[in-house]
C-alpha cells in the first residue's frame, strides 16, 4: 500500500504521514521503494482507524 493512500484510509494527510516518516514515528511498518513510500503491512499499523475523532455537527 503506498503511503499516500494509507493516510487517507486513516484520515491523516499524506504530507504529515510523509513526515512522520522522515521523522521515524510513522505508526506503520514503511520503507522507501524507489520514489515511493510503501507501507509495509498495513495490519501491523498501532491504529487501524483515526487517531482523532472526527467532529461533526455545529460547536456551541
């Protein structure tokens, strides 16, 4: 899976997924092939949902 698409499934944008990769504290094994970042095994990720709750609805 690339790296771009797995930030989407888990509601991040892919520039802070790219990030946290440079950084070493993407939560998903990932290693570069070729151009491009892949994720290694997706399943093996710390969360396989958002790492924040998605606000819906009008604040007060």
């Amino acid at each position: 899976m690339r790296l771009k698409d797995w930030a989407i499934s888990q509601g991040i944008h892919q520039q802070s997924a790219y990030k946290w990769f440079k950084d070493g504290t993407l939560p998903a094994p990932a290693q570069r092939v070729g151009p491009k970042i892949v994720i290694v095994n997706p399943e093996d990720s710390v969360s396989n949902r958002r790492p924040w709750p998605v606000r819906t609805g009008v604040l007060p």
